[in-house]
C-alpha cells in the first residue's frame, strides 16, 4: 500500500479573479481528462470572491486503469496541499505571487504559468504617486519557486485574438508537454464547448506557440542618452538646446531638451528661451556635479512651467493627433462614426484666472460677481469636441495662447515659480540635497480644482518651512513631510518632534515676520493645536492686512462662505 | 433572471434509470430531490445551494410534470416553515439556504417543527458557506441540530454519497418523524462528478388532496400540554427510532485496516482530506484503502454509541476528525467512551486546531501528529512528506529579492465594472467632505464591499436586512443622522418591517439609503418583488416606495439612474439636513450590471450581425491631461478604472487609464463632473452601422475640424524637432 505503487493524480491549481474565466478553463480542463479516460475532479469556492476578488480553481486528474470505469473509484481532494501541486495557472502576475505565497508552488515538481501581465490592486491604483509594485520581484520569486516557469502577456494576445485569456492559458498548458494529452485533444476540447470555436482556438495556437520560448526577465533598462543633438528650425530653439547641452549631460541633459520642446509646444520658443535661463540661473550657482539636481530642475520647472490652464487643455483637447488616439484607444474602426465628448468643469476661479489679472483679481475679489459667477459655473459641462459647436468653444479657448502672459494664473505660477527657484538657488549652493529636495516639492502640485490646491498648500507649506528655518531643516526631514499624505495639517503631528528640534514647539512661542509680506505668523504646527495660523506662501501677493491666506486662489483676502481655505 | 442560466442542466434532471448524470453536487442534490419523490421544495438563495434554487427556477415544466410545488421562499425562516405541510400529510418536502446565516433566519420555524414532529418526510439542504471563501461568521450548525434534535447528515463529498444521503434522509425522517438536515460544504456543493441516476418518482400522495382533504392532530402542535409530551417522545421514541434506522441501513461507514490498534472518526465532509492526507504519510493509497481503520460519521448527529463503541474495541487510540468549533462530537464521543468505561485514548482537537477551516495542510499536521505518537510513521516517512511552507526564496541572479508579503497584496472582492452601487457610495464620499462623517449602520449584500479600499464606509453590519434596525439605538437628538444601507434583497427578507417599520414606530429621524438594483445580487441575482423582469412564475414590479410609504413614511425619494452622482449626493444632503420628522428613506434605483450586460449583450450582437445601428458607449482618459494623481481612482474604485505608465517623459507617476472592460456606465464622468476632479475623462460614442445621413454630416464635420487642426499643427510643426 506504499503510495508509489499506484500513479498519482495530476493536480492542478488555477488561480484567476472572479468573473475572469477561471472555471470555463477548469471545466476545460475536466472535459479534456474525462475524454481522453481519466477521472476528472474540479471545485471552486465561489462567493463573494466572485465579484472581482481573488479565488481558486482545483482540479485532480487521475488515469481510469485499463479495463475503463470499472474498478476502484479514486478518493481525489478538494483543495491543494501546499507542496503536493503539479501545474498552477494564474491568470495575472500577482496572482502567480499569491500561488508562491501560499506554498502551492515548489521546485521539485511544480510547472507555474502565468500571464505577465498586471491588473493592478486597489492599493496600487489609488496611491497618490507610483504604488505599482515592481513586476520584476514578482517574477523573480515565480521563478525561484518553480521548477518550470513559463510567462508571458496573455491579455495582450487574447485581445489581439478577440478571445479570454482562458484561452491562451489552455494553449501554454498544451505547449508545456506536461499532461498526457496531444495537442489534437486540447483542440478537441474547445470545439466541444462550442462558445466562439473560432476565436478561442486562434488564442490557444497563440498560447502553445509562447508557451515554446517566452521572453527572459530583464529589468526595464533606462532610455539610451540622445547621441546626436537635436537641431531646430527655429534660431531661438536650436539657442537653447545648444545652451543646455553645452551646460548639462544625460540624463538631466534629454529632459532639458524634452523641457525645451514643451515650452515650445505649451508657449512659444521665448518661453523655451525663459526656461533654459531659469535652469541656467540654478545651473551656476551649484558646486561640482551638480547633474542630480540639475535632472530634478529639468524635469519639475518644465512641468510646473507647463501648468494646464483652460487654454492648455482646450488646445491638447483639439488636436487632431488626439483624435488620433482617442480613435485607436476606443478601438474604433474607420467604418464606425466615434463622437468624443468631455467632461468639463471650468470653474469660475479658473474663468478668472484666464482673463488678464487686473480684471480677474478684481472679479474674484467683488463678492457680487463672484456670487453670480460661482452660480454660473457650478456645473459640470460636457462638450461634444467632434462636432462644430464644440470644437470651436474650445478652439477658441486655446486660441487665447497668445495672451497667456497677461494671464492672473500665468502671474500667480510665475510668482511661484520664481519663489521656489529663489529657495532653491538659495541652498544650492551649500545644501545641494536640501536644494533637490526642494526642487521635489513640485510633485506634490498636481491635478485640478480641490487637488490641485491642496496640493499647492502642502507645497507652500514645506517651502514656508525652509523659508522659516533655512539649513535647520535637513532634506531627509524635508523627505519625510514630502511624503506625508495631504493635507498638511495631518503630517503636523508628526513633524511636530523635529520643529520642536528646531527650537519651534508647535502653537509655541516665537512668531515671525513673513519675508515677501510683513504679515506676522504664527508658529507652524499651530493650526494642530487650534490656535488660528496665518501661513503665507513665499512670494504672497497680499499686502499683509489679509486675514485669511487661499491656496488655490493664491492670494490673500476676506474669507467667502464658500472658499475652502485649503 | 438569474445571473447564471441552467437550460443545459435542467436535461440532467429528465435522466432515467441506469443512466449517468455528470454535474455540479448540489445539481445532483436537486435530481436526487425528483428521484425521492418530494411534493414540494423551498428555499432562498445564497452561497452555496443558489445553483440549486437557479436549477429549479428553470425547471418549472419538470416540477409540473411530477406535481412539485416549487417556492421562492421570502425568507429562510418562510422555507423552513413551508415543511409544515409534513405535519399532518405524507408529503415528501425539502427546503435549503445557506448556513448558518440561513438557519439562523429559519431556527424559530425550525424548532416548531422539530418539537411536533412530522408524518412525510422533511429534508433541510444547508450549503455551508464556511472556510475559505466565506462572507459569513464561521460557526456550526450542529448547534442548530442538537437543540431542535434534528438529524444531521454530513456525507462523503461525492456525488453517490450525496445523492444517498438525500434518499436517506427522506426515510430516515419518515421512520423517526424528525426533520433531517442535509449538510453540505461549499466545495462539495460545486465539485465536479458523476453517479448513476435511477427514475424520478412522482409523489403518490399530492398537495391538492391535502388541500381537499384536511387532517389535523392536535397533539402535533407546539402548545401545552403537548409540547412538554413532545419533549420526552423525542428521547423516548424517536431518537431510537432514528438511531436503529441508521445502524439498520448502515448510514455510517467502516473501513478496515492492518493497524487496527489505532482508528480514526471522521466527518464524512472531510473524508477526501483525510485519505488524501493518510496517502501523502504513505497510510494508504489513492483509492482510499488505508492501513488505518476509519469510522466514517456520515450522520453527524446524532451519535451512535454503539458504533462508536463497535470501532473503538481493542484501540490504543482513535484521533476524531471534526471541522469548526465547538467540538461536539468530540464532547460526546468522550462521555460514551467515559460511561462504557472504555480505555480508548480519544485524541482531537488536542492534535488538530482548534478552530478554523479543516485544510489539507491542517489535517496533515494533525494525522502526522498522531501517526507519529502512536509508531504508525517510520521517521524517514515524514521527510518523504511533501514541503508545506512556502519555499524560502533565493537571493535572484539580478536583483535582491523582497519578501513576498511586500510585494504580494491582497485583492479583497469589489464592485463589479460598472455597478450601479458604486456611484452611491462615491456620492456618500462627497457628502461626508461637506457634512463631515456619520455612523453608517451596514448590511448584508454587494453594497456591503462599501467597507473595503476605496470607500471605507460602514460601521457595522448586524446582518441581511438589518441595516437600518442596526441603526435603532442612534435614534435621540443630535447634530447628525444615522445611515443605514439596506439592499432591495434584504428589504424584502424582512428590513421592510424590521427596519422601515421598526423606525416609523420609533419615530427615527435617521436615513435609510435602499439600494435598488432588481435583483439579489449578491446570490447570483435571482428576482424579488421589486424586479422589473417580467417573470412567468412570479409575480414582480412591486415598488419600494410604495411599500415604505404603506407603512408610514413620509420622506420618501425615488432616484432612478445612480449614477447621477452630484443629484445623489444633494439629495443624501437634503435627507440628513432635513428637519422633517420621522425617517427618510432614498431608494437609489439601477439595474444590476452583471444581469443588464447578460441580457444585453446578445441583443448587441444580434443587432450588429443584423446590420442595425448601434451606438456603443466607454469612457477613456486623456494621458497629457491626466497628472497622475489617482483621485478618480480614489472615489471610485472601478476594475476597469486603471493605470498605466505615463507616456509623457518628464513625468514619472502613472497616468489614469480606462480598460477596454469599461462598459461606459458613466460614472467616471459624473465623478470627475461632481468632485470637480480634473477635464481628463472623455466619452467616447462609437456608432456602428450609421444612416448614410449621418456619414455625410460626420465628413462634412470632421472635414471643416481637420482643417483648422492642421492650420494649427503646422504652426507647431515649425518649432517642433
């Protein structure tokens, strides 16, 4: 009765997401092994995991001996012993780390294959910055695990084949070798099952065909540097490229150039021109190799100098290269008519800020206008772009680029813009990761309307903090409070120990002068404890007899029922 | 409609004698269910035996054919009460729900039941949702069996045990006049196989007749002095009964085996776990034949001391294999050991856990354990046992490896794609930035992933249909209402009086948001009084509003497209600012998405195979707009609401993407419109099979649009490079 005189069951674990096609693979499965003489056994634990969570197909296999159905009926199992699984499917990368995660894959005897593509966790998806997980761990640990590893992007095959990645997989099954049945039988099965033959077959030859040499792991390697320099038309654009590129090396060097090519796609080549002296004006003032800060600048000033106003959006909205790819995103056929519509919501603060910044200020200031106004552009509009009426609201829109200077927003950015670079021009010099650290601060400005804005906040906060306390706040500090989750009032807290260090007890003594606005402030950390703070940005426009600072208006002035403050 | 359709499986339920039928288990429970020759069958959906309710639902002409009567029950506790008509009547009726929740519902009934007793034969199906997998408290419903005595069966998780356990079942009940519950773990519920079927057999005795014919017998209803004569009639006569019956058709079984100084009891549920474990110790081979002797518990309860005795003859020791917890049997197996003055050592939960799902894993540890105190495994055996912790990873050739629990994160269940619930919550998201947070009272259905990322909403949820009765102490002045979430599933069961009407009384000022999506979603979408499905068998369209104001609401709004976020939202503010007394109830009404694309879909395809105009709607985001910082994401957690690395080389966040799984419900448009959030989402409106009209207009159209692009591209071409 020792366990080797008799063959064991193939087992086999399929590890999918509800809803995903698992259990059409497992009755695949099933009906391949009941055809070609074999017990079948599959179950599943549907549920809740259905809806999207992630679950578990088991299926045993076991040989009929040769007089057929006759003779003793195999005692199979319901669910997979760790270490004791012969093949585990997973139809997603991560997947494929939670069947390493749960032991059902070893060295000595497991065939792991796996689609290596992501559908990326809630977690993933909704942090602020970049939560994806690295891929290449994920693979890596499949490929330690197992004692066969086969991978490859499934999705992008079975869409190409219009088919599921059941499919595909069912094909990497049949190509691995690794049951006792002939490719013809595979085929056989799907016939059977009768549902979109055609398709599901086309995607299973594809599945076998990767399955024979799927592609090795190779960490993505960085861009190559741009071995020739760029030469444009244009005398004032190919000045700057050649300015930079007398002044940096790769790579802070290519996202210069790409920061010259943006301006000149946002502005025109004199804003290019005002870029590369901004990054020229930091440039000089830094000691040795100064290339880490430099690529910091290149990247966060072309950014922050492209902010998306209305005119920038109504301009990237009428494209006809995005119509382009809005076309080929959807998946529209020349034959078929595709109509995009936007959803917009221009603010009446936004309104403002488009208009020349006399007259904006002076709106956003009345209470009448901004009454009528905060009415007029409560709600949300959606604008057909490719029809007539549409397009030429928003071409109209865009076409006011040429006045974007007089702008109150392209004012208040500026303003901005030149505070920052004044900080960090400041520290460059003896704090050079103090500087970088402030050039990193413009990450945290991003998105529209309330975002936008609490993201403006936490930004003039963290500056206001240097501004305050200079070198006594060191980068790793800076770091820490960049990295805390907004608003700021909530990173307080736990900034409070290190003001403290710096001599400044949250809602404590000492207030200041603010620089740019002889306003007195009250200590940071303040706010936390209750007492009303008056935080200015550097660079505040107000006169200093404000009583309430509005980081998405940028300036100060008497609170409106309706103005969040942060 | 169901979200499932069984028209092929429905066939398997005409099989005859000698002829093998291939399924699902609770598909062969169902044909078991016609082969008994039941009158009647009831229940209420849930995981696992909702593919038993789907079954049937389809199945109307083969339940007339054999006289059935086949109920969608309103609740458990109504199912468990439909077995009254085994009462006084030799009529063969089966109900099932889920358990233990379900028997929770139905325990009253229950009780009644088994305290008179019954004449034909009365079947309880409870699929047990526990283990991995389970939305529900893991508890037992032994307990349920033990307090009511009714017999338990708990057979070997194939599909001829199962199928005997149901035939059984019905004859036990009849010799004992006990009820019997029919006991069945999720996965034996769904697991894959085959047995031979004999002919259905029609009910010799029909409902009619019962109806024409009335009988009664006082001493059968639960009032005293009765009801003290049932008490002792339970241990005098029918446990005997029962116990003889299931020595005399040997329901539970023994297998023998050389090492017959030891054994071992066993669950029949948990039959497979244990010989797949005594195989892999080398205690057996695959066909189950092992060295030890087993004792296969296939009635769970009761208990028969005799047989327990019969296997534990001669034994050094027994290990007793029993899932969940309390230990039961093991408590009872102990006391007949004990009062016999058997020296048997009785090992259980001492060498197994505790508590928690029976794994193969678990059950390996346990058995080895035993195997090992009691010289059954030479020491090289348990080195031959597989691995059963996760391999300790290599450092890999390219790059330190991180442990796995970083980089492998869990995905919890969510809305589908496009779910009409959704919207609702990412309203109630915009609501508590303006009105802060409030208690939020929870229940049971798909609205209750509301807890989960992204939304984080919900406090507690007391169970199906107790969302706003959860809520009931929240009921004295304050600065802010109570909410409670109440699905259109569990209105029904009961939170119309046990919730609406409860508050009514109590004269609540709290909210009530009733998600409305026509459907029991959760199950597997089968219809309830609300649906707007025209459904032959039932009678449907039956709104909530009118319900809710029929017991005497006043603020009552009806919102009929949910995913018009911003109107969802001023009226949850308008309900929890509004100083009318009384409760406020909004009925957030869409369709169940799953259901809508299965119904739709084909209707989709026929249309463009016909050559017919058909528009097409998804949704998409602009990569050069969108700034990457997730807040769409945030709000509303849609599966095809994604990211994807960002095109645009001076940025390194990932931009917001819509997969191509989007079924252009519209709620990323409305998000993006009521929070404000930023101009990225577009529409897209893809027109297949235009009018000739319409491709003259659209040429004309994009013609006129391309020339101004191009003036425009030109100009940017020259400072391009």
């Amino acid at each position: 009765m020792a366990m080797d005189k008799h063959p064991q069951p193939i087992k086999i674990a399929i590890l999918a997401m509800g809803g995903e096609g698992g259990g059409v693979l497992a009755d695949w499965i099933v009906d391949l092994g009941e055809h070609a003489g074999h017990w079948a056994q599959t179950t599943s634990v549907p549920g809740v995991a259905q809806r999207t969570g992630a679950t578990i197909y088991y299926v045993e296999l076991f040989p009929k001996p040769e007089a057929g159905a006759a003779g003793p009926v195999p005692v199979l199992a319901l669910m997979p012993l760790p270490g004791d699984v012969d093949i585990v499917l997973a139809s997603e990368l991560m997947e494929a780390g939670r069947a390493v995660q749960r032991g059902l894959v070893t060295a000595d005897r497991t065939t792991l294959i796996a689609s290596s593509h992501r559908v990326y966790s809630i977690h993933e998806k909704s942090a602020m910055g970049d939560g994806r997980v690295d891929a290449h761990q994920l693979r890596a640990h499949a490929e330690n695990a197992a004692q066969r590893w086969v991978c490859f992007d499934m999705a992008a095959l079975a869409e190409r084949e219009g088919s599921v990645i059941s499919a595909v997989l069912f094909g990497a099954l049949a190509g691995v070798g690794v049951l006792p049945f002939s490719r013809a039988q595979f085929e056989a099965t799907i016939e059977r099952a009768g549902l979109g033959v055609q398709s599901s077959l086309r995607a299973f030859a594809q599945g076998f065909a990767m399955s024979q040499n799927p592609g090795p792991i190779t960490p993505a390697a960085p861009p190559p540097p741009a071995a020739t320099k760029p030469t444009p038309q244009n005398a004032v654009l190919r000045d700057c490229v050649d300015q930079v590129w007398d002044m940096l090396d790769a790579p802070a060097r290519d996202l210069a150039i790409e920061g010259v090519r943006r301006m000149a796609d946002y502005q025109d080549p004199a804003y290019a021109r005002l870029y590369v002296d901004r990054l020229h004006s930091v440039h000089q003032v830094l000691p040795q190799d100064p290339q880490q800060v430099m690529a910091a600048l290149a990247r966060h000033l072309a950014l922050w100098m492209s902010y998306e106003d209305t005119v920038r959006v109504a301009d990237l909205k009428t494209r006809g290269s995005r119509f382009q790819r809005v076309r080929s995103e959807v998946g529209a056929q020349d034959v078929q008519l595709l109509r995009i519509n936007e959803y917009m919501h221009p603010r009446f603060q936004e309104v403002c800020e488009t208009l020349p910044a006399a007259v904006g200020r002076w709106l956003m200031a009345s209470p009448t206008w901004r009454a009528w106004g905060e009415r007029l552009f409560s709600r949300g509009r959606v604008v057909q772009t490719n029809a007539l009426g549409g397009f030429l609201l928003l071409y109209m829109v865009s076409a006011l680029k040429p006045w974007r200077r007089l702008s109150l927003r392209y004012q208040l950015e500026n303003q901005r813009i030149e505070a920052w670079l004044a900080l960090v021009r400041q520290w460059a010099a003896s704090h050079p990761a103090l500087a970088l650290e402030i050039v990193l601060c413009q990450r945290l400005v991003k998105g529209y309307g309330d975002t936008h804005a609490r993201g403006h906040h936490h930004h003039d906060q963290l500056l206001a903090l240097v501004t305050q306390h200079g070198a006594r706040v060191s980068a790793d500090q800076l770091r820490a409070l960049r990295m805390r989750p907004w608003p700021m009032t909530k990173a307080m807290p736990f900034a409070a120990p290190w003001l403290r260090k710096l001599g400044l007890e949250p809602g404590g003594r000492a207030s200041h002068v603010h620089p740019q606005c002889a306003h007195r402030h009250a200590p940071l950390g303040a706010r936390a404890r209750g007492t009303p703070r008056h935080l200015h940005p550097p660079g505040c426009v107000c006169a200093g007899n404000a009583n309430r600072f509005h980081a998405h208006l940028g300036v100060c002035g008497p609170c409106q029922p309706n103005t969040p403050s942060r | 409609m169901a979200e499932r359709s069984f028209v092929q499986e429905v066939q398997k339920l005409r099989l005859g004698a000698g002829e093998e039928f291939v399924g699902e288990g609770i598909l062969a429970v169902t044909k078991a269910l016609l082969e008994s020759g039941v009158s009647y069958v009831a229940g209420y959906q849930g995981a696992p035996i909702s593919h038993l309710m789907d079954v049937l639902a389809d199945a109307q002409d083969i339940l007339q054919e054999h006289g059935i009567r086949f109920e969608n029950s309103a609740s458990e506790a109504t199912a468990a009460a439909t077995l009254a008509a085994s009462v006084n009547y030799p009529l063969r009726g089966a109900v099932t729900f889920k358990a233990t929740v379900g028997t929770n519902v139905a325990s009253d009934a229950l009780a009644n039941l088994a305290s008179g007793g019954v004449t034909g034969g009365a079947l309880i199906v409870v699929g047990e949702d526990y283990g991995e997998g389970s939305s529900i408290m893991q508890e037992r419903s032994h307990a349920f069996a033990m307090k009511s005595q009714i017999w338990l069966l708990d057979p070997r998780p194939n599909l001829p045990s199962m199928v005997k356990a149901v035939k059984m079942g019905f004859e036990l009940s009849e010799a004992s006049h006990t009820p019997v519950m029919l006991q069945l773990r999720i996965r034996a519920c769904h697991v894959h196989g085959r047995f031979t079927a004999s002919d259905n057999v029609r009910a010799p005795y029909a409902l009619h007749e019962a109806m024409e014919q009335p009988r009664r017998d006082v001493s059968r209803i639960v009032l005293p002095p009765a009801s003290f004569v049932h008490e002792q009639e339970k241990l005098t006569q029918r446990w005997p009964a029962a116990v003889a019956f299931i020595q005399k058709h040997q329901l539970n079984e023994f297998f023998d085996g050389d090492a017959n100084d030891v054994g071992i009891l066993v669950q029949g549920g948990n039959y497979n776990a244990l010989v797949r474990v005594l195989e892999r110790l080398g205690l057996a081979d695959v066909y189950g034949r092992s060295r030890v002797p087993i004792y296969v518990m296939n009635v769970a309860y009761p208990v028969v001391d005799a047989e327990v005795l019969r296997f534990c003859q001669g034994k050094r020791a027994v290990l007793l294999v029993e899932e969940g917890q309390p230990n039961f049997v093991e408590q009872n197996v102990a006391t007949v050991l004990r009062q016999a003055g058997c020296t048997t050592a009785l090992h259980g939960k001492d060498l197994l856990p505790p508590a928690g799902e029976y794994t193969l894993h678990e059950v390996l540890k346990g058995v080895r354990a035993f195997a090992q105190r009691y010289d059954l495994l030479p020491a090289t055996a348990t080195a031959a046992v597989a691995p059963t912790a996760p391999p300790i990873p290599k450092t890999h050739k390219v790059f330190a490896l991180k442990p796995l629990p970083e980089v492998v994160q869990p995905r919890p269940p969510g809305f589908c794609t496009g779910c009409p619930e959704r919207p609702i919550f990412a309203a109630m998201k915009l609501v508590e930035k303006e009105l802060g947070t409030h208690h939020v009272s929870a229940d049971i259905g798909c609205h209750l992933f509301s807890i989960l990322p992204p939304f984080h909403i919900g406090n507690t949820t007391m169970g199906y249909g107790l969302g706003t009765a959860g809520a009931s102490a929240m009921n004295v002045p304050a600065g802010k209402k109570a909410i409670s979430i109440m699905g259109d599933g569990g209105f029904w069961h009961n939170g119309l009086t046990s919730g609406i009407a409860n508050a009514v009384f109590n004269r609540s000022d709290n909210l009530t948001i009733v998600v409305d999506n026509s459907y029991t979603s959760a199950t597997g979408g089968q219809d309830v009084l609300s649906s707007k499905a025209l459904n032959p068998a039932r009678s449907t369209g039956h709104l909530i509003e009118k319900a809710v104001r029929g017991v005497g609401v006043q603020w009552v709004r009806t919102f009929k497209r949910t995913y018009d976020v911003a109107g969802l939202r001023d009226a949850l503010k308008e309900a929890l600012t509004s100083q009318q007394p009384g409760p406020k109830v909004l009925v957030a009404q869409s369709e169940c998405m799953l259901n809508r694309q299965r119904r739709e879909k084909p209707q989709v395809r026929a249309q463009l195979a016909a050559g017919q105009r058909v528009v097409r709607e998804r949704f998409g985001v602009d990569s050069d707009t969108c700034t990457g910082d997730h807040s769409c994401i945030r709000i509303s957690g849609c599966p095809s609401l994604s990211i994807q690395t960002n095109p645009d080389p001076l940025r390194t966040d990932p931009v917001a993407t819509v997969l191509d799984s989007c079924v252009g419900c519209g709620m990323c448009g409305e998000v993006s419109h009521a929070a404000v959030l930023c101009p990225s989402f577009y529409k897209a409106q893809i027109v297949s099979h235009p009018s000739a009209w319409e491709r003259w207009w659209d040429g004309l159209r994009s013609r006129l649009v391309g020339a101004l692009q191009r003036r425009r591209a030109q100009r940017l071409a020259q400072w391009a490079f």
